[in-house]
C-alpha cells in the first residue's frame, strides 16, 4: 500500500516536498520522493531524511556488551535493565573519582528543536544532562563545529551571536558566498533565497577553495588556497585602507581599533596576498573595490573558514571588513538583531572544578560552558586535568568526526563505562557498555519553529522495535539519576511548554494541518544609532566597548592577538616546504555532498545510490601527473596514514590541491565508505589555538593509483 504524505501532513520536509510512503503489513518498507517535487534530492539528507527509517541497520532494542569493547558482541535488554545499568555505573563512578569523571559528547544527531529547547546549553548543540549529576564535563559537536563562526567571532567583533547576523539577500545588490555552500545545507532556505535573488538580477560572487555548487551558478568564482582566506581578507582590508574606501563616518564613531589594523594590513599587499592564496592581485583589487563601491553587500558565510590554523581571525576579519566598508545593518547588507535572553532554563554549572579543556582553551569555555572534547583523550589517557572514567555519547559519531581516530578508539578501550544513545550501530556503539535505540522524527511528536513560520510535526508511524524519542530516553536516564523532575516528562510536555508563552498559537498549530505563519516585525536598519541592541538602551554595540572591536578586549582578555591575525597553515607549502616536497597536495576534508550529512546515511541504500564511493577530487593537471582517471582506485596519504578512495578528475578544484570527501569509516556502511575514513589521515594536534577546532582544511598530503 503506498500513501503520499504531503508537507502538511508530515510536517518535516520544509523544501516543499511530497513523499511518497510504502507499507506493507501495517510496516514501513519504503520511503521515496514523489515525482515533480523540486527540492526532494536535498530534503531526503540531513535531518529530513526519510529513508533513514527503514535503513537495515536500525538499532530495535537496547543491547548490553558482552564481547570485548570494539568487538561488537551484544545481548537484547530490556529498557529497565539497560538503564538501571547505565545509572549504576555512572553512580559508582562518581562514588569513586568524583562526578566530573563522567563525560558526555552530543552530536548532530540531537539536533531535533524540542532537544536543543530543553536539552541543551544556551546557544549550543551540547546536551547538559550531567550538569545535575555534577559533572561540568558536558561537549558535543561545538569542540569541533560551528561555534568559531556562530559564537567566537561575532562576539569579539560586535558582542552578538551568529544568529544575529543575517544576508540582507532581498535588498541586496551584490551577494558574497565565502566558505559554504548553501545548497547541501539543511534545510536549503538560504540556498533558495540566493536563487530568487539571482533571479532579480541580484550579482553573485563565491569565495572558496572548489568551485561547489553555489560557486558554478555564481557570476564570478574566486578560488582560494586553502587556509589561506585570512590572509585574502586581509589584502581586501589592504585595498580598502589604503585607497580609503571605507565608510569613515562609521569607522570614526562605531569602531575601536582601526588605526592599529590599518598599520597592520600594510603587510598585506595585492603582490603579497597573491603569493600566498594564488588568487591574482588584480582578483583581489577589483574585489576590495567592488566590495567597498556597491551599495548594499549582503555576506553568507558558515563553517568552512573555521579550519585553518587562524580560523576564528579569519572570521573576525570577514566581518570587520563587512563593518568598516558600510555593509553593516543597512538595507542589502548585513542584518543585525538584538540578542535574546535564552530560551532554556539554565542548569547551575558545577562549582569548583572546571571542566576539561577549560585551562588550555579559556574562550571556549568562557563562551560555550563547556569542555573541549579534543581534550578528552588526554584526560583518559594521561588523567589530565584529572581522571576521566566514564562517556555517555548522545546521537554521535565521535571516530568518523575527529582527527586521528585511533587516539579516541584508544581512550574508549580504558574506560570504566560507555553507553551510546543513536539510531543505527556506529562504531563508536562498538565499544559502549549499553546501546539505547533512538527513534526518528517520522516516529515522533515535537515542532518546527522557523522566522515567520511555526508547525507542529506529527508522527508518521509508530517506532521501530523498541526505539524510544531521544528526549524521552534523556528524561527516563535523568529519573534512574534521581532528577527526572528537571525535563519535561512527555512528548506532549514538550510541546506545551515550548509555546507556554503563546498558548494561542498553540492551540491554531493544533488545529492546523498546515503550520502557522507568525508576523515577523519590519525592519529597521542602523539600530546601533537607535539603542535597540545593548541591554541598557544606549547608542552602539553590546562590547565591553560599546563599539565594533576591531581589537577585541575579549581575545586581548585571554592572551590572544587582539587584532584578527593571519597565521599561515602549520603543515602548508610555504611554512613546511621540505614535508611539501613529500606530500605536493593541499588536502581539503569536510564538503558536504549531496546525499549524507557528515557520516549519516551511508548505510540506507536509497541514498548511497547517490554516491557508492568515496571521492577524492583531483585537478585535472594533477591527475595527469599521476597517470590517474576518474573511477580509478587511489591511495591518499599523509604522514599519518593511508586511505583508499576513487578519484573524481575534475576542473572543480584547483591544481596542487584535493577535495576528499569525510563521513566514512561506520560499520554498517557500504563497504568503500566503511574503509574510507578520511580522518586516518588528520591530525589530532594540529588547532586553531583559540578555538582548540583541528584544521581539516589545510593539510598535504599525496595521491596515487592504488
């Protein structure tokens, strides 16, 4: 029997697609796009992948080890006995070494909006379930993720989040894509709004190591060497100095800081730039003057710029950039919003001890509340700052995400306890103690909150086997602890408590099939004038300052440079040139692809169809070299170690560096994804000092045929 579920029944796929839903005996089989809906190849990734359900690998039911960690020998359990052991050894160790020997790591898989409302810590993706066990020991994704970018920069430049800064896209006339690629996010909104965009004539310029999706539809593509976008912001800033093309109006009142960065952009030259990014000098002159010319730039960047070894800089310096040359809060540019007070209910942190990575990264922790997971083997390993004995991993996949994965593979082997809560056996399941089946978002109840648009999304099916919501299988942990009490207690607690602020909205979203559209306020522009973003009501921006800090107090606070500073990559040609001449390639790791997120989804075979194979993009000069075609088996190594994936020969990346693709490396993928865990060849002590985030986007390494 085959049902078509539209967007307003399901409620989950926001690209406007219709699926179509097979069962048989009353059991999902099958779950595929229905013809003619124009964004089903994005919506059945990341989140709103519905295939996920029926993928062969869904764990059913909770298994407790009985082999060796890694060896993947489990018994069924009862949801009691699973639970009531995984309280027991949390509670003896914190009997023994204390609470703060408990760690836990939340990933993408707990990324589902009633999780991240109750769940996690203020404007993070980190779950703080042990924070009432005592622990301060709580990570997640933010170790490595989004958190440079959505966090970091913008505070030091401006005292704001990410999510306070928005592309202008409507009012623009010039539209800058640096580092992302919009169409592989999920959902695709941003993506969509470019291409209306695009379709009013609006100009699009893309900034980045290959030329991805967004950069083949742009008017102009401006390649980059990798980790070196810091520097090519710099020789713009060079430009706009030195021929004085900024808004001095601005810069005289608004920023603090400008006559130091103006002495230190002299460096910086188009000449200078160009030896270090291979983007041309005149590239970078004619950008700068564009920039700076047109009324109305509106800025999209992501992630892609955190990787180097001067990430967060590098994203200071976008922004600066945006900020001096008129671009900040007017129509077209970048659009500022006042910070919120958190939603969620803030969890006291523990006192007198700090959590792991507080010490070496002080930012971080001052910023997230959180330890930094890249410390986490050490801390097992070396019991430094002290002993860590326990992990719970929470819709994760640790060995796939982090560099060099024999390092954690190592940790897990010598710790008391694990457990993993996921929806499918990933390798790190293969070590835990206790494995806990998660349910999907087909299987159900919560809500989908967007600017202007408000839904409630319900159940498609039962859950599979045992597999519980992964909220629900949070609280019932927190009740075995003894403070279940602190998280709300049902799916339908969930939802109340979500919208307690506007019951009348509730009650139309559960009267609606539909969703409901909010009004969303009209725009006002340069409200740093109008005293709408500081707390106290005054003129300016909410720094110690009250200006845009173009030298950060908060970097300078913490001993780092408080100006945005290049720092060229560690393991690159220029710094390391007698590694160079062992491993001639520029490696590039982490562009998201079409049909995963990250390592999901490389076990449902409705997907994988999209790529059986792990690639490795190859400039075609580079290709030749090596006698190497597409299709062909090859070897990429670094000094760390080899990994085998197939090459893609195109013109999409530049000559002297490769694209190659993450996410393999699970147990219950194919078997070349399976094989392909690009992070064998990463390195777990190169990082970005401020953020502690490894560098994936600037490394060298070697390809041959296999």
């Amino acid at each position: 029997m085959a049902i078509e579920i539209k967007p307003s029944i399901c409620g989950i796929c926001p690209g406007g697609c219709a699926v179509k839903v097979t069962l048989e005996d009353g059991r999902l089989v099958k779950v595929e796009p229905h013809k003619g809906a124009p964004y089903a190849h994005l919506c059945i990734r990341g989140k709103h992948a519905p295939e996920i359900i029926y993928s062969p690998h869904r764990l059913k039911t909770p298994l407790i080890r009985t082999g060796e960690r890694g060896e993947g020998k489990f018994r069924e359990a009862s949801w009691d006995e699973a639970l009531d052991l995984t309280a027991q050894k949390m509670t003896e160790i914190k009997a023994r070494y204390g609470p703060q020997a408990m760690f836990s790591h939340s990933g993408r898989g707990t990324f589902e909006q009633s999780m991240v409302r109750f769940y996690d810590m203020p404007n993070t993706m980190t779950n703080k379930l042990l924070l009432p066990f005592g622990s301060p020991n709580i990570s997640g994704v933010d170790s490595l993720c989004y958190v440079t970018y959505g966090i970091f920069a913008p505070m030091a430049n401006f005292g704001l989040l990410a999510t306070n800064l928005s592309p202008d896209f409507e009012n623009s006339n010039l539209i800058v894509v640096w580092g992302t690629n919009p169409i592989t996010d999920s959902p695709p909104f941003i993506f969509q709004r470019i291409v209306k965009a695009q379709q009013n004539k609006t100009k699009l310029i893309a900034v980045d190591q290959m030329r991805c999706d967004i950069a083949a539809r742009a008017d102009q593509w401006v390649g980059v060497r990798p980790g070196t976008d810091g520097a090519l912001i710099l020789g713009l800033l060079n430009v706009v100095i030195n021929e004085k093309l900024y808004d001095r109006e601005f810069v005289e009142k608004w920023t603090l800081g400008f006559s130091e960065l103006s002495d230190y952009v002299q460096n910086f030259t188009p000449q200078k730039v160009e030896s270090i990014t291979h983007v041309p000098a005149e590239t970078i002159t004619a950008l700068a003057r564009e920039i700076a010319n047109t009324e109305g730039v509106s800025l999209h960047t992501f992630t892609g710029l955190e990787y180097s070894n001067c990430g967060m800089q590098s994203i200071r310096a976008l922004y600066i950039l945006w900020a001096i040359t008129g671009n900040l809060d007017v129509p077209g540019g970048l659009y500022l919003t006042a910070p919120r007070r958190p939603l969620q209910d803030e969890f006291p942190k523990p006192a007198g001890i700090l959590p792991v990575g507080a010490e070496k990264y002080p930012l971080f922790y001052e910023l997230t509340g959180s330890a930094q997971f890249m410390e986490f083997p050490r801390a097992v390993l070396e019991e430094e700052p002290y002993p860590v004995k326990g992990l719970l991993v929470i819709g994760s996949s640790i060995l796939t995400s982090y560099p060099q994965p024999k390092i954690f593979e190592e940790a897990f082997r010598k710790l008391d306890f694990m457990a993993v809560v996921d929806l499918v056996m990933t390798r790190d399941a293969l070590f835990a103690d206790v494995v806990l089946p998660s349910a999907t978002y087909y299987e159900t109840n919560s809500y989908q909150r967007y600017p202007g648009y408000a839904r409630l999304r319900r159940r498609v099916i039962e859950p599979v086997g045992q597999s519980k919501n992964c909220a629900m299988i949070l609280t019932e942990l927190a009740k075995k602890l003894g403070y279940g009490h602190l998280f709300p207690q049902s799916e339908e607690e969930l939802i109340e408590k979500a919208f307690a602020g506007n019951p009348a909205l509730l009650k139309k979203l559960q009267n609606s099939r539909d969703g409901v559209e909010i009004p969303v306020p009209e725009r006002r522009y340069k409200k740093y004038e109008l005293g709408l973003l500081r707390g106290d009501k005054k003129p300016g921006f909410p720094t110690p300052s009250g200006l845009v800090e173009i030298t950060s107090s908060l970097t300078a606070k913490h001993g780092y440079d408080a100006l945005p500073v290049y720092t060229e990559p560690v393991e690159g040609p220029l710094h390391n040139p007698e590694l160079y001449k062992e491993f001639p390639l520029v490696l590039n790791t982490g562009a998201r692809i079409q049909s995963t997120f990250r390592s999901q989804h490389l076990n449902v075979p409705g997907l994988v169809k999209y790529q059986e194979k792990p690639h490795v993009l190859i400039n075609l000069l580079d290709a030749a070299e090596r006698g190497i075609k597409t299709g062909d088996k090859v070897a990429v190594s670094t000094r760390r170690g080899e990994v085998i994936f197939y090459a893609d020969v195109t013109e999409n990346v530049l000559p002297g560096q490769v694209e190659v693709n993450m996410g393999g490396g699970n147990p219950t993928q194919v078997e070349a994804w399976r094989q392909a865990n690009v992070n064998h060849l990463t390195d777990f002590n190169n990082r970005d000092p401020i953020s502690g985030f490894p560098v994936f986007k600037a490394l060298l390494c070697q390809v041959k045929k296999a």
